[in-house]
C-alpha cells in the first residue's frame, strides 16, 4: 500500500513538472508600437515575451523577473517599466521581504538614487501586502503543490487558518492541506468497517501527527504517516511553521469521517 501510494506521488509530481512550462502572451508592443514600427513591436511580444520569457522550464518567471528588475534599476530605468515588472515580480511570487532585500542588494551595485527610486515604486505595488500575506507567498515557493483555497467547508473543525487543494478525484482521493503555524484539526477518526483510513506525506514546512495516547509524530518533507481506520488523532502545523500535507483516503467499506474535539492549547503547547 505504502508502495503504491508513494508511486502515486511521483506520477503526480512528475505530471506538474512536466506542465511547468508557461507560454507568455503579450500584446503591448502591437497595442503601442504596432503601426508605427511593425518589426519592433514583433519582436517584443513574439520573441521577446514569446520565446524568451516562455523557456521557463530552463529558468522560472519568478527569477526571470528578479533578473528583470535588477537589469531595469541598474540601468536606472525607474519608469513604468518598472513598475510593470515590479508588479509581475509579485504576480510571479516574489514576497515583499524578497524585493525589499533585492533592492538592498542592488543598491550597493547600482547606485543609491536609483535604489530609492526603485523602492516608491515597490513600495506601492506591495501596499496592499501584510505580513501574514508574505510568509504565505514565500511558503508557496517551498513546494510544487498548489496552497489552494481556504478551507471554509471544514472550517469548524480547526483552530486557525487551513488551505485545501485538490489533486486528484479520480481513482485515489488526493488533496494538498496546508496549515499556517499553530493550526491544527480537531481530533477524529476515520470509520470504517473493513479498509479505509488515512495517509499523510509531508509536502513542506514542519508539522505534527498525533494518536490518542501516543507521543506525537514530527511530519517533515517526506514523512509519510499511516492512519489506520478507527483510531482517534489529530494533525497540523507546528507553532513556528507552515506546513503541508497530501492527504490520500484509502478506500474501504462503510467509510466516514468522525469530528471530535478540538485539541486545546494545553495540549498542543506540550509538544
């Protein structure tokens, strides 16, 4: 079971790195430039954008921005080009704390003035980001799996913010979980007759597996944990870290999902 199920991650896994790759479209050169200067305007949004920022199997379009904007402050260009590869930076996944520190970096190289002019233009395309924002988007960069959405089906059933993900309905249910520190579900138990239970492999980010009655389990990147069907536990994040899980129901018979209490903060302050 064990075997089969890791096998299922790899197919995954392999499956979304093979769907990596990214076409860009861009239409900005025609909009502006396209009566004007054809070639040009071809260039830009085929070549450049098409061809050029599209190889992102070879190097991601979160780096690809990084090296954007470090090549745009140092050649001070601090006008709206810019800010719209400031603002691609972020929608490619580069936190505030990131640009913030790429900025420091760069001023040192490039020149104080164009440092300061880089960072009013940061500064407002990040205004609308906060701290709990940012350790998510950088928690986002440590795995392949999408966070998701967050978990308001199943809200009730846990003390802080959880994030739920599909990943596959079809033969094996598989679902990416993510925990922000300290959160955690309630006890349950996962009820079944013949079959069933549960198995968690850690994703990212470090977490907690406990069994009623058991010492509880650290889950780190590759900790696979096997659940067996009628046993009372609970599992999330620790307080210092995100953290994700895949989670895989294994079939059984008469199967169903028992939501119990919640565990406490003098339980979970113990570990």
């Amino acid at each position: 079971m064990k075997r089969k199920f890791l096998i299922i991650t790899s197919i995954l896994i392999s499956t979304l790195m093979a769907n990596s790759k990214t076409t860009i479209k861009q239409t900005a050169g025609r909009d502006a430039l396209g009566e004007f200067a054809p070639k040009f305007a071809e260039l830009n949004d085929d070549v450049l954008f098409g061809e050029v920022w599209s190889r992102t199997d070879l190097l991601p379009l979160r780096d690809r921005s990084i090296v954007t904007v470090t090549a745009l402050v140092s050649s001070g260009i601090i006008d709206s080009s810019l800010t719209y590869h400031l603002q691609e930076a972020k929608k490619n996944g580069v936190t505030r704390t990131e640009i913030a520190e790429i900025l420091t970096q760069v001023a040192f190289y490039a020149g104080w003035p164009k440092a300061w002019g880089a960072f009013r233009q940061a500064k407002e395309v990040w205004s609308d980001v906060n701290d709990a924002e940012d350790a998510k988007a950088k928690f986002q960069q440590e795995m392949i799996f999408p966070i998701g959405e967050p978990n308001t089906a199943y809200a009730r059933y846990f003390i802080g913010n959880s994030y739920l993900a599909p990943v596959s309905n079809s033969q094996v249910s598989i679902a990416n979980v993510t925990f922000e520190p300290r959160c955690r579900n309630n006890w349950h138990i996962h009820k079944a007759t013949s079959g069933g239970g549960q198995m968690l492999i850690g994703v990212a980010g470090r977490g907690w597996y406990q069994e009623e009655g058991k010492p509880a389990q650290e889950i780190l990147p590759g900790t696979v944990i096997h659940i067996p069907a009628n046993v009372k536990h609970w599992h999330g994040a620790a307080a210092d870290s995100w953290f994700a899980h895949l989670a895989f129901e294994v079939p059984g018979e008469n199967t169903e999902n028992v939501w119990l209490e919640p565990v406490t903060d003098e339980e979970y302050d113990k570990l």
